[in-house]
C-alpha cells in the first residue's frame, strides 16, 4: 500500500518519502477501515516535518492531519457509520496514505451529496475558526471582526461562520486581486493590509465595534490590526505565515486599549468537547455551498515533492492516494 513516510524531522522539501507499507489489518472491534480519497497538504503539515509543531509524532509516521474517506469495512460493535459513509478521521491520524484504520467512536457520516475536495479540509481551518470565533470574546450579532490572511483556509472560515452567526468582517489581503473574490465570499470589508487600512475601515463602519483580530501572518501584520480594534477586545494569532516573529510598529495600543492577546492552538484539551458540534456544522455549511475553499490542484500520492513545492509557492492542493 502507498503511503508518505516521515522517516526523520528536517526540510519539508526533502524529508518526506513515499514508500510501499503494509495494508491495515481488517477492523477490531469499534474500529473501521477506509479509504482516503482526499488529504490537503497544509502549513501545519509542513511544520511537524520540520519538527516545529506542538505535535511530534514518533518517527517514522505516515504523514497528513486531515482527509475526507469513505467507510470500507466496520469492526464489531460499530454502529454510528455504516459501509460507504464518508468520514473525516481524527486529527493527525496519517491521512497521507491509500487505506487507514480509525477508530470509530470520533466518526459520523458526512452529507452524501457534498463536495469530497471541500469535506477534506473541515477538520482544521472551519474548527480554528469557529473556536476563535467562540472563545475569546463573548460576540454579539452584529459585531465585527477584523482578520489578515482572509484569503486562507482559515480567513475564509472565519468569513462564512461569522456571517452564519450574524458577525460582520473587515479582511486584509495582501494583493489587490483578491479584494473581489474575498468581497464575493461574504467579506463585508475588503482591504490591501497596509499603513492606513485602520483609517479606511473606520470611515466604512462607522460606530462599528471591533471585538476581535485573527492574526495568520504575523510580523508588521500583527500591529496594523491592533489599529482596528475597539477597547476591550482581543487579538489572537494562529500562525505565522509571513515567517516574522517580531511586531514592529505601535504596540502601545494593548495597553491603552486593554487589548488582550493570545495564541490559538486546536488540539488543547479544553477544546476536545466542542470538535464534534463544530465538524457537524462545517460539514453541512459545505453541503450548503456556504463554505468553500478554492483548490488549486490535487497531486497523487507519488508527486508529493510536487504538492509541497507547490504549497510552498501558494495556492491550496490536496493529495489524492486513489491516483495513480
């Protein structure tokens, strides 16, 4: 069976392998078997390769955090999915392979009819959005959030549960060609993230509070948005995708604003209980149309190197273990 092996931690670009490993056992009890039809490559993916994520696995591991699956065979005693449903398996199972077995007690049936690329991707970016959404600020129908890296996985989350929940958006790009797309995927405010976007926003929202900023990119970013927020609200950051671990610019706003900050990480204990509302909730708003994430091209199991080059350059691919 193929599958990506993680044989050592080192550079994303030379480190994965794909090798030949052997098929799963048939399922024990409260197990089942499924084939992966889908797994993304994203950021997260690349940073356990390069040992710089809160998750190690021992090595060596089958790599992907995510997938969508179809359900081949059930173990003894499962009965909350039957044979042919669509699953996500739990996060950091080793998605990056052609069959897995999980167990069952995490798993429910996906919609039917949805869209499988779009299913791949709901166990990480919808749930980080719908948390930060949730758990920092008590948000009221009508407040709005600001956010950089609307064009992400997250970003785009972030905009289709806000306006789910009666929230209003300001979204930062960093390239004028975006502002239409992000505008037509329900972002109220759509502005280049840059020296002034503060200013611009006001003039739009008028006595508009900003309650909260989800901060993807970091760096000179991560100032800028303290600029749009109101007194009292909060700033969190979830990655750091311009590689930039300093803020310069005026950060005496925290202060004088009350401002709080904090750093968002998925898989802490205190969020395990609300995964399974939130993955149902995703996955019906992709059965809806409601949630969607562009997918620049899916790559087999074989051009690995490819998808992560690719990744690395922009633009969000998913692997597809079923292609030759």
């Amino acid at each position: 069976m193929r599958a990506v092996h993680l044989p050592a931690f080192g550079d994303p670009t030379e480190v994965p392998a794909y090798v030949n490993i052997p098929e799963p056992a048939q399922p024990a009890a409260g197990q089942v078997l499924i084939e992966v039809l889908y797994a993304p490559v994203n950021h997260n993916d690349l940073l356990v390769m390069g040992g710089n994520f809160p998750y190690h696995p021992e090595l060596p591991a089958v790599l992907g955090n995510e997938a969508v699956g179809r359900v081949l065979a059930l173990g003894d005693g499962v009965t909350n999915v039957r044979q042919g449903d669509l699953v996500t398996p739990p996060l950091y199972s080793g998605t990056w392979r052609e069959r897995m077995l999980v167990q069952a007690d995490e798993l429910f049936a996906l919609p039917p009819d949805a869209d499988a690329l779009q299913l791949s991707m709901i166990r990480i970016n919808p749930l980080t959005a719908g948390l930060m959404l949730s758990e920092y600020v008590d948000l009221q129908p009508g407040d709005w959030i600001v956010q950089n890296a609307a064009n992400s996985g997250v970003g785009r989350a972030a905009i289709a549960l806000a306006k789910a929940r009666g929230l209003r958006s300001i979204n930062l790009v960093r390239r004028p060609e975006l502002i239409p797309e992000i505008q037509a995927a329900g972002g109220d405010v759509v502005l280049l993230d840059e020296p002034g976007a503060a200013a611009k926003a006001a003039a739009l929202i008028g006595n508009g509070k900003v309650r909260l900023a989800l901060d993807g990119v970091s760096g000179a970013s991560t100032a800028r948005l303290i600029e749009f927020l109101s007194p009292g609200a909060a700033l969190v950051a979830y990655a750091m995708m311009s590689g930039e671990k300093v803020a310069p610019g005026d950060l005496m706003p925290l202060m004088f604003k009350s401002i709080s900050s904090h750093f968002f990480y998925q898989n802490r204990p205190q969020y395990r209980s609300k995964i399974p509302a939130l993955l149902r909730e995703a996955a019906q708003m992709v059965a809806a149309g409601q949630l969607h994430t562009p997918v620049a091209r899916t790559y087999a199991l074989s051009e690995v190197a490819d998808a992560i080059a690719h990744t690395l350059a922009g633009g969000k691919v998913l692997l597809a273990p079923q292609t030759n």
